[in-house]
C-alpha cells in the first residue's frame, strides 16, 4: 500500500516532466522507498510486542501432573501439582500405541527410568480408581 502510493508519485512526477533531476535520481528514490517500508515494518514488529501479552491456556492452569524434563534422556519425573491420591494409575503408551509402562497407586513424585526405551514420543495417561482418564499428554525420549 505504501510502496504503491510513492510508486504513483514517481510516475506523476516523472511524466510531467516538472522536475527532470527528480527522474534522473530514479535510484535513490527507489532506496528512499525501500527504508521507509522497512522502518514501518520494525516499527510494528516493535510496538506489537509480539506474544508476550498472551495468556496460558485454561488447560495448563488445571494441570494435576507436571512432567520434567522435557525432551528427557535417562529419566523422566512426573510429580503431583494439585491434591494427590493414592489410587492412581499412570501409564506410559507408545506413539505405535503400545503400552509400555504401568504404575498402580503411584506416589506423589514418581520417576521413570528410560534406559529401555527407544527414541520417540511417549503419551502418559494418569487414571483414577475407577479407570477414568484424569489427565493425558506427552513427553520426548531423545537419547
């Protein structure tokens, strides 16, 4: 829009023959163009402040469990944010969809040793007494 705009008053200029040294300096005008439209555009990279005035989303306020460190390489915490009960069941599934671990009446700090598991991603699914899933989400192996 801008550049359109300084394009048609080179043109105007330029035909009317008003001003020649206007016309013969076509180059640095061209230039001039180009600075301006790359200040607007810093200029509003730099008031719009990017995502930093984002708020988390509803679902990672009411996170029971917190899963660290993620990409994990020898081990992988899971630990309790909120009230914890001794009836739950975390289990670890595969991206084939396999289940790879089971822990009935877990802790409220569990740690998960990953000497035998493959590169990948893992989904983790934390279950109450009845096996309703609470909670489900992922974690990367990168070894």
């Amino acid at each position: 829009m801008i550049y359109s705009f300084f394009v048609s008053v080179w043109f105007l200029r330029c035909n009317e023959k008003k001003n020649p040294l206007f016309c013969a300096n076509k180059v640095k005008f061209v230039l001039v163009i180009r600075i301006l439209l790359i200040s607007f555009i810093l200029l509003t990279a730099v008031t719009s402040q990017g995502q930093s005035k984002r708020e988390p989303s509803p679902d990672a306020l009411q996170r029971i469990l917190k899963v660290y460190p993620n990409p994990a390489t020898t081990f992988a915490k899971f630990e309790f944010q909120k009230s914890f009960d001794k009836g739950f069941t975390l289990q670890i599934i595969n991206f084939i969809g396999k289940q790879v671990y089971e822990a009935k009446n877990i802790s409220s700090t569990t740690t998960l040793d990953l000497s035998t598991y493959n590169r990948g991603v893992y989904i983790y699914q934390l279950k109450d007494q009845s096996g309703k899933v609470i909670e489900s989400g992922k974690f990367q192996v990168s070894k």
